[in-house]
C-alpha cells in the first residue's frame, strides 16, 4: 500500500509537470515592445493611406490631417508641405501650423514675416492658438513692441475670450501693466481666476500674491 501511494505520488508530480510544460508550451508568444510598435506604425499607416488619397485629390482637411501624421513620424519636410496646400486653402488649424513650421524653420526654411502673414489669417478666423501666437510675434521684437501693444492685447483677449487659458493669464499681465489696454485690476482678476479654474500654475500664484492673501 505505501507502495502503491508513492507512485500515486511521483505520477501525480508527472502529470503536473507535464500540464506546467504545455501551458507554457501552448501560452501565446507575445512580440517584443519593439515589434509591437512597428505593427502599430504599419497599421496607422495603412489607416493613413486614403487620408493620402484624399489629400493628394486637393481636399484641404485631409492635407491637414495627413501633415499632421507626417509631423508626428519625423517627416518634417513632407508636412510642412502639405501644411502649406491646406493653408493656401484657408484651413485656420493649417494655417497656424505652417505659420509655426516657418517660425521654427521645421521642413521649410525659417521666414519670420511669412510666418507672422500665416499666423494672422488664423488669427483672424478666430482660431485662439494663432491669436495669441500672432500676437507673440508681433510683440517678440524689443524694438517694436512698444507700437503693437494695442494690436496684440486686441487678439490675446480674442483668445482669452475663448476660454484659452494661456491667453487669459497673459491678458491678465498686460492688464495689470497697461500694455496695449488699460490698467485694470477687476480684468486681472477676472481673466486669471478663468485661467487659474482651467489649472493654469502662474495664474494660481499670482492670484494667491495679488489677491487672495489680502483677504
């Protein structure tokens, strides 16, 4: 009998092993992070091929789209490309990204007035990002800033008024100052409690220094 119970034992141990070894034998192999990440480059870009289709067709929001693509696979120069078709279209997101191309010299030579003329015709379709970067351009010169106040605290309160924080804590600042519109701490207060809701950090700060402390 103890006999019996010691090759209950060493078969019960064999059967194990043996289920153990064609878990394993028959578990999936799973690709490497590396291979992985190409298979999912290949089949964004199989998804990408009839946005090219459409973009090379002359449809502005597929030029748009497909830059954008380009952009974030390290084709600088084929995106801003067709940033620029979708721009020359009047598309505003375009626009401001070719403007931003032509600021940064990314795919296309650095031009910082083509820049500033690309930038302002987002600007003015009332996209908020190209507001407040035409206005950082108009005053990004120390020499002339001073005459364009008015123009760039004009399109930063565009942005701000909707709901861009960036451009709200910086309408705050030039309000505080009196750069470009009048002093006025009531619209400091108002356009950075806006920012600061949104989790805009310096806008916080500066509430909590100007404001908030004083209560």
């Amino acid at each position: 009998m103890k006999c019996f119970s010691s090759i209950k034992t060493v078969a019960a141990l064999f059967f194990s092993l043996i289920a153990c070894d064609s878990n394993a034998m028959f578990k999936p192999i799973l690709p490497y992070k590396h291979d992985a990440e190409i298979l999912k480059s290949e089949i964004i870009k199989q998804q990408m091929e009839p946005v090219k289709k459409q973009a090379d067709a002359g449809k502005a929001e597929d030029q748009y789209y497909y830059a954008k693509y380009l952009a974030d696979h390290n084709s600088p120069d084929e995106a801003a490309r067709y940033f620029k078709l979708a721009a020359d279209q009047d598309h505003a997101k375009a626009q401001f990204n070719y403007g931003i191309c032509l600021t940064n010299g990314s795919g296309v030579e650095k031009n910082l007035d083509e820049a500033a003329k690309y930038l302002k015709l987002a600007a003015d379709q009332g996209y908020a990002k190209s507001q407040l970067a035409y206005a950082t351009r108009l005053l990004s010169d120390p020499e002339t800033k001073a005459q364009y106040y008015g123009t760039a605290a004009a399109y930063i309160q565009f942005a701000a008024d909707q709901g861009y924080a960036k451009a709200q804590f910086l309408f705050g600042v030039l309000a505080l100052n009196g750069h470009g519109t009048p002093k006025n701490l009531q619209a400091v207060k108002h356009y950075w409690t806006l920012a600061a809701e949104q989790g805009h950090v310096d806008a916080d700060l500066m509430l909590n220094y100007m404001f908030r402390r004083r209560k």
